[in-house]
C-alpha cells in the first residue's frame, strides 16, 4: 500500500447554506453595533505545543515580536477557518490555475492517457515516429511576442548532438553564465537515428561538431537540458567515470525577421500559460521568455498548429512541459445554491476583496504571544517542497480498486474531481530533521544524490514541546449556531484530536492542542452593565459555554441545512475522518513517509480513509 504523510477529507458535493444571507449584508447594525438577539464577545486560547513548532521569521529565527516568539493571528484564522469549512461543508475555493505536465514514455504496463495525450500532441505518429517539435527565436515585439523561425537544414530545424563523444571538451567548457555557446556542425555528416522505449521517435544527429568556423559547416546555438549525472555502463561506474545526459541541441540559424513568413505570433493565452508553469525548473538565465522580456532573442521549442496556424505551446526543451486540458477549478463541483445563500465559512469570516460581493468578517484572531517556550539550536529540516497537485493518483477522485494505470483519471480527463480537504497525518514519532551532511559519492548516480539530499538550505530554530502561547478571538454578531461551528472547530474530538500550525508538518511538526474559553459581552442599555472604571467592556461569567449542539441541530434539520438523513450520515463521516486525520495518536513514520519514485510509478491511487 502507498505510504503518504497526507491524506483528504471528501469533497462535499453540496453548500450547507448558514442564517445569515446575502440581503442581511447590507445592514450596517451587522458590523457596527451589537445586536442584543446575537452573541458578541471574546473566546481565550492557550495553545501547547505537543512536537516542535516553527513560525519562519528573520533567517533561521523563529518569527518574535519584541524578542518573544509569536504565532501570528494570520496563522491561527487560517487553521481554524479551514476546519470550519470541512464541519459546514462550505464551498471550497481555490486559485484557477493550470497545471503542467511532461509524459512522452513510460515502462510497459504504467502509461496513463497522459501520455497518448502527450505523444497526440508532440508526435507524428506514422511508420517512423517524428517529432512535431520546431527550433526557433523568441523575441518581443512590442505588446507581443513573437517565435522567428530557424533555418531548415536536413528536413528540421535542430539536430541533436552527443557532446561527449565528438569534441572531449568539459561540461564547464561552455556552459556559459548566461548565454549559449555558439559552434559549428557538418550537415552532410549527420544521421538519422530512432529511439525504441514505447515510441520509435526519429532524431537528427550531428556527428561532426566544432567550436570553430570552418568551410561547409554551420553555424548553430547550443542547447542543454541540465546536468543529469548518470552511468552508461558498469565500467563506468567501476571506474568512478560520470557521464552527464550526453544529448543536446543544436538550433540552426535565425532567419530573417523582416519577412512575415519567417515569424508567428504567441497568443496571450499561451504566454500567460507559461508564465502560470511555476515548477518549471530553469537554470537562471536560460528562460526564454524571461530573456525575451529582457529585449534578447531566446532560443526556444514550439509547436504550431497547422490548421489554424498558431502557435500553441513553447519551452526551453524539445519535449517541455503542457497545459492540461483542465484547471483547478474544474475539480470543483458547480454548487447550485439559491440565490441570496451564503455558506458558514463566507457568513462568519467574510470574503476576499476579489469576489463579486466582498465584506468583512465577524471574528477578530489576535497575534499568540509566548508565555513559556525552549527554543531549540539551529536545525536542519528535511526538505521542503510546494504541494503537487499533478500527482492525480493523490489529489484527484479516482475509480474504487483501480490498478490499471490506463484507467487513472488524470487532469486531461472530461470529468475530473478533487479529492477534498487535504491535512497531514500527525507523527507517533516525529523525525523532521537531517542530523548530518548528506555524503555525495562520486560513484553514485544523480538520482542518488539528490535522494541523500534531503535538507534544508536554511537551519530553523523551533520552539521545544510544551512551549505555551495565549491568544483570544473577538466575535461580532454571531448567532448561536455560527459561535457553536467556531467552538467546534476549536475543541475538536475533544482531548484525542489536536491542530496543525506552521512548517514541517509532513514530517509531524507543528502539532498542537488548544483550550477555548468563551466570554459573552453583556449587551445592556445600563452604562454600568457595560463599562467598568477603567473604561474597558466588561463580559458576562458564562465561562465555557458551549453552542456546539446548535450548530449540529441546525445540520440534521433539514428545513435549515436542506440536508436529507442520506446527506446527514455523508456528513457524519466526513467528520469522523477529519477526527481520524486529527488523531492526536497518529501513525507510524512508515504509514507516513514519502514514497520513493520507484514507488510512485505503482499504479496504485492514494486509498480512501475508511470509517468502521
């Protein structure tokens, strides 16, 4: 079974609308002033910290107000926001954005529809298979960009080129800061070679290359797709001999801009789709576009279409990464709502500045200031990276008790849907630092080394167990249903459950309990009910007062929550599984340890929790 430090409660596939609704918005009593019918006051937090915590601040340093380490209110909100989602089944949002892909193989039994998609698009698929691919320059041309054509030689625009076995010359040689070396090739000294892994795919190969003028040679860009270290063979390896990724690309000659057949302009859409490609991992200097907007000419790859006659997609490689068919956004359902609803999450937190109709929320998070805390030396963390919402065997729904890699639904797919809300798993035994230097071997392979190098480049400094930070929540105006959702979402399952706040968390950083108290604010036309001498509001004794039983009431109501007792017990489970994801308890560094990628090429999807 796939090991993974995540795991998703299910997407809701309908909004729970709240009491407040959209017409009550314009009611400036909401905001300005307490309503004696709805509940106002303050909840205290103390949160301790049950594995080490970190808050980046300055350098390693963790985030301090007046040299005391602080939780940021920011923070807090968030965590405790996105808990009240799951509890009300609110409309989960999420930036739309398009998500890039790179399929052209895979072994035998593991290629996905991405990769028919891939070649579809990349290939010419008859007897010999040729790529689609074109070698050109981009350039800016006023608003616009444009990709100026480079010269024809044998049939294609580039060669490929081994540059081990022809020149002897060091990688270092010419991989110049900034720009790409220019050399020479002999185009009647060329061969037509054919790769055989999946797809017979046809290349040019420069066989005679120079870093010289010479009669009959041409003059040609050098392109490097990095610094893959590999073996070719056990010799090799014997040997302590490293080869790096020995094929390149020679782009022929630019032609000339001045006829406009000798140029096509990008789209705005696919320029904008590139720029959105934020994992594409260039060296620094080597982005075409970043170069072409700093008014140089950029070597590039594209593809056209011939019927429409446009550019459709351009990287800095042959094969470079696409757009899938779908964004983010089509994971998530259509919510059909009446008009005028508003769900929990929108009602009690308010919305964001860009929505159709933006307001602010009822509840205040204050900045936790620390009250007893041993802050660790300078560690280093095992490394960190963004979420990979491309890994479609995770992130998205797929069919029950799938094991056929062709029948993964992928972000190419019609149909596609997110799998909910994700949460990390918490530790039984958190292990979240690299105690040495990784020991790179130069007999080992490339993918070795960057295995061994799980580190951070920046040491932190956290807070020790049993650090302990106060904070307090303001509430305006809320009614009890809505304070019973924002208790809920602070206590949790009760004492077997606990919060996640900062970094680390997939390796079981951050976890933390918190302690709620609630104070209601007296709402009287007696001054002195309301003020004390020192001119601050006074609050009513009605400690620890719970509103939870209100708020699910109003879920198995279904004249309230529109939720039939089919959707009700969907409900319930969905809640028992964010209790199983928030088990203080947690899981065994096995159950939650990153797979390896060997691993990952299993056609086996990210199960399902399951609920006795």
């Amino acid at each position: 079974m796939p090991s993974c430090p995540y795991n998703f409660v299910p997407l809701n596939d309908r909004i729970v609308p709240s009491e407040l609704k959209e017409s009550d918005l314009s009611s400036a009593a909401l905001f300005k002033s307490y309503d004696k019918d709805k509940l106002s006051g303050r909840i205290d937090l103390t949160i301790t910290c049950l594995s080490d915590t970190f808050i980046r601040g300055v350098g390693s340093d963790f985030l301090k107000i007046n040299g005391k380490p602080i939780l940021p209110g920011s923070s807090i909100r968030g965590m405790i926001r996105n808990i009240v989602s799951i509890l009300s089944w609110s409309r989960i949002n999420t930036k739309d954005k398009k998500l890039f892909f790179r399929s052209v193989y895979a072994d035998k039994g593991k290629q996905t529809s991405d990769v028919d998609y891939y070649q579809e698009i990349f290939l010419n698929k008859t007897e010999l298979v040729s790529s689609k691919v074109k070698a050109g320059y981009l350039k800016k041309k006023g608003d616009t960009f444009i990709i100026i054509k480079a010269e024809e030689i044998n049939e294609a625009t580039f060669h490929r080129y081994d540059r081990i076995s022809p020149t002897g010359h060091k990688d270092e040689f010419w991989l110049t800061k900034d720009n790409h070396p220019i050399w020479h090739f002999d185009p009647n000294n060329c061969k037509k070679v054919h790769s055989s892994k999946n797809a017979y795919l046809e290349y040019n190969i420069a066989k005679s290359v120079i870093d010289h003028e010479r009669d009959g040679f041409r003059k040609a860009l050098v392109i490097s797709g990095g610094n893959m270290k590999k073996y070719k063979d056990s010799n090799r390896k014997e040997l302590g001999m490293e080869l790096i990724r020995h094929f390149n690309y020679l782009i022929h000659e630019m032609l000339n801009e001045k006829e406009k057949k000798n140029y096509s302009v990008i789209p705005h859409d696919v320029i904008r789709d590139y720029e959105d490609d934020r994992s594409r991992n260039i060296r620094k200097g080597f982005d075409p576009l970043e170069r072409a907007k700093n008014e140089s000419i950029s070597p590039c790859f594209y593809l056209v279409d011939e019927q429409l006659e446009k550019v459709i997609a351009f990287g800095h490689t042959p094969f470079f990464r696409l757009p899938a068919k779908k964004s983010t956004q089509d994971g998530i359902p259509e919510y059909s709502t009446k008009k005028g609803d508003l769900d929990f999450v929108s009602a009690i937190f308010g919305t964001a500045a860009d929505q159709k109709q933006a307001f602010g929320g009822r509840v205040f998070f204050s900045d936790a200031v620390v009250q007893e805390y041993t802050q660790k030396i300078p560690q280093k963390l095992k490394v960190l990276s963004e979420p990979k919402p491309t890994a479609f065997k995770h992130y998205l729904k797929q069919p029950t008790a799938t094991n056929n890699s062709k029948s993964f639904v992928t972000w190419n797919h019609v149909d596609v849907r997110i799998r909910g809300h994700k949460l990390y798993w918490n530790h039984q035994n958190s292990q979240p630092y690299q105690n040495s230097e990784p020991n790179l071997a130069k007999n080992k392979s490339y993918d070795a080394q960057i295995d061994n190098l799980k580190i951070q480049s920046d040491p932190i400094q956290p807070v020790d167990v049993k650090s302990v930070f106060k904070s307090f929540i303001f509430f305006t105006n809320l009614s009890k249903t809505e304070l019973g959702l924002l208790q809920w979402a602070l206590h949790l399952n009760g004492e077997q459950t606990t919060h996640r706040l900062g970094m680390g968390k997939p390796y079981g950083m951050g976890k933390v309990s918190i302690e709620a108290s609630t104070s209601i604010k007296i709402v009287s036309n007696n001054l002195k009910d309301i003020f004390i001498s020192d001119g601050n509001v006074t609050y009513s004794q009605l400690q620890h007062k719970s509103y939870i039983e209100n708020f699910t009431d109003y879920i198995k109501d279904e004249k309230r929550s529109g939720l039939s007792s089919i959707l009700v017990k969907e409900w319930e489970n969905s809640c028992r599984i964010l209790w199983k994801l928030l088990d203080k308890v947690g899981k065994s560094e096995d159950d939650v340890k990153y797979m390896s990628h060997k691993e990952h090429s299993i056609p086996i999807a990210l199960p399902f929790i399951k609920i006795p």
